[in-house]
C-alpha cells in the first residue's frame, strides 16, 4: 500500500505529486536543479481529500525506502519516513489544522519560525498546513514573506477549498493542486475497504455525500447523522405550511447547536482538566495566582471552536438541502445524470412536478445566500428562517 492509495479517484494528481517527489529526490541527490517547488497549494471541494493529499506528498518527500536505488518511486508507505508523516510522528512534518473561525498572526509567526529550520533528517522541512483559506490579512502578509523567501529545505503546502479562498498574493507564488470531487463508485470503494462498510450502506453513503468522503463516512458509521440528515431533506416538503416551515428552521439550528454541544462536552473538560494540572491547580485545588488569563483565553478559545462547529454542522445540512434541489432540477430538466438521493424518488418527484425549473434555481440560490449570511456572522436561526421563506415562495 503506497501513500497515494487514500487519493480516491484523483489519478492524475497522483500521477503529478509522484513526479514532483521523484525531482524533489534528484534535487536532494545534486542531479537536479530547479526540480522543486518550494510552496503548493492544493485545491477542491470540502471533503474530496486535499488534506490527505498533501499529506502524502510530504510523506513521499520524506520517504527513505531501500528500493528508491533500484529506481523505485518515492512513497512506498512503509518505510519509516513514509510511516512517520503520515501518523503525524515525523520532526520535519509539521501538519496544522485549526479549530477555530481563522488563523491569526501569532500561529503564522511560530509556523515561520518553524518552517526557517534545519530539517532534523537532512531532507525536507514540510508545513502542510490544512485550512489556509481561513488566514486573517495579516496572518497571510507574514505568510506570503515566508514564501516569497523561503529556506533551502522548506516545502509549504496550503490546502483551501478554492483558488479564490486564497490571497491573490499568495496563490500567486504557488504550484496549483487541484482535487475533482471523486466519483461515487470510488467513495464506496473506499469505504467498503478502509472501514468495511456494508455494500449497501458503503453506495447509499457515497452517493448522499456528493463525493465527500468525510461525510460518507460519518454517514455510513453514525445512525444519528443520517437522521439528522433525514429531517434536513423533509424540509422540501413542508414549506408549504408556515408554521411546519418555521419549526423546521428551528430544528435545523437547534440540532447544529447541539452537535457543537457534544463536541465541547468531549473537548472542553478534559483541555480545562489538563490546563489546571499543568498550572498547579491538582485534584480541584485553587488556582495559583496569576494564571486567570491563561484560563480565559482558553475559555475564549473554546467559544472560538464552538462557534465554528455548529457552523459546520449547519453548513454541512444546507449542503444536504442543495443536493436535493439539484437532484430536482435534474428531474425537472430529464438529465441523465446520477441521483444523490434516489431513495427519496418519490418526494422528489412531487417538488419537481408541482413547481418549475426556474422556482428550483432560485431556491438553490436561497440556501446559498444562506451559507454566505451565516459566513457573515449573521444569526443562524435568522438566516434559515429568511432562507425557509424563499424556499416556500419559489
């Protein structure tokens, strides 16, 4: 198994990383000069595997297997580089992924500070950092001086959902990766061998995800999701009932909250447990003088994270709630394209019956204008609600 295998239906990305650490290796061996490209930046839909992508591009740049002298690729996955990097072990892989709504100046400085130093193996020092459509202005300056003047052994690669998440400025000095969303078929095949999911549950999860396979999985693993996900797509057929409309919308929020709820149930204790004994604060003694701000930028850090999981959670059911109106207007307009929500045939069919392709299109940009109010800071709760209404008028 290389470390290409987790790439679902992205051949040709493949195919141009294996290349580009086949030259990054000449570089290293003197054979090669300009072979490398110091900063990528990999693009494509949430959840079609950006981040696992370049996870494995910096694996094979620190891939040591035996066979690379008898002409081997580099990315075997099983030698200790190999293996280091991709379990997140390795000293000169360094893979950043936050949990809050932006990255700020402060963890982009440490990152450039980390990016600046020896590679402890003598090959490559890697930054794959995971969500950088989410860097502040400023965040992206101290970025952008990093990339423009980079160390010898630095290799950034940036993940974002597009090219336009990224600074102009950045994206400009970068190699373009970009990731298609994987075919259906591809997903249930990944399923079925990574986590063995039945065949059935591997295909219905697959195509109700749209090709993301994060999603497929929490689907095919996690009853309660696909309930939730169930309740999201009743929504069409209650629009019609002001009253059903607006508890629907409730609903939808009230049960986003309440995944960002169990989230922090798990998370915030056991970071304010460990926070204490590290201060001194044993076996629920007080607090040592003078770590109040210490507690309270946890405490904020926390809200952060909180805030962004229940945007998540809601962002993920309006996806849901744009799959079921493209699978209408696809019945609308008799396109012989594949269905992501076959098993609700007979729902679909009665929204595509009773209204037109033109009312579908202007739904679809309602609860697009929904995921952009709520990017906004707008309240949740009001966003859906203004977006239930265009969903009932058409």
């Amino acid at each position: 198994m290389t470390v290409w295998d987790d790439l679902v239906g992205q051949d040709r990305v493949a195919e141009q990383l294996r290349t580009a650490a086949g030259a990054a290796r000449a570089v290293l061996a003197g054979e090669g000069v300009g072979g490398m490209t110091h900063a990528w930046l990999f693009t494509g839909p949430p959840g079609v595997g950006t981040a696992t992508a370049a996870r494995a591009f910096a694996a094979a740049l620190q891939c040591v297997s035996p066979d690379l002298a008898l002409g081997a690729e580099p990315g075997c996955g099983h030698c200790d580089g190999c293996h280091t990097a991709l379990t997140g072990t390795h000293a000169d892989v360094d893979v950043v992924a936050t949990e809050l709504l932006s990255i700020g100046v402060k963890e982009t400085r440490d990152l450039v500070r980390r990016a600046a130093m020896t590679p402890a193996g003598g090959r490559w020092q890697v930054i794959v950092l995971e969500d950088a459509g989410r860097l502040t202005e400023g965040a992206g300056n101290v970025l952008l001086k990093a990339i423009e003047e980079p160390a010898d052994r630095t290799v950034w690669l940036l993940c974002a959902p597009s090219l336009e998440d990224a600074l102009p400025t950045i994206r400009s000095r970068c190699r373009h990766v970009a990731l298609r969303t994987p075919p259906a078929g591809a997903v249930a095949d990944l399923l079925m061998r990574r986590d063995g999911i039945d065949p059935a549950m591997a295909a219905f999860a697959a195509a109700a995800s749209g090709g993301d396979i994060k999603s497929a999985r929490r689907l095919a693993l996690d009853e309660q999701a696909r309930g939730r996900r169930a309740d999201v797509l009743r929504i069409p057929m209650v629009v019609g009932d002001i009253g059903l409309a607006m508890a629907a919308a409730q609903r939808l929020v009230d049960a986003a909250a309440e995944d960002a709820k169990q989230v922090a149930a798990d998370l915030d204790g056991r970071e304010t447990e460990d926070l204490r004994a590290a201060l001194g604060a044993v076996g629920g003694g007080r607090m040592p003088s003078g770590t109040a701000g210490v507690m309270k930028e946890l405490e904020n850090k926390q809200k952060k994270r909180a805030t962004r999981t229940q945007r998540d959670c809601l962002d993920r059911a309006l996806v849901d709630l744009t799959a079921f109106y493209r699978d209408v207007l696809a019945l609308q307009l008799r396109a012989a394209v594949p269905l992501a929500n076959d098993v609700l045939r007979a729902d679909l069919d009665t929204v595509a019956r009773t209204s037109t392709p033109e009312a579908t299109l202007r739904r679809i940009e309602a609860i697009l204008a929904c995921r952009r109010a709520i990017d906004a800071n707008v309240a949740p709760l009001l966003a859906v609600e203004a977006m239930v209404l265009t969903l009932r008028t058409g």
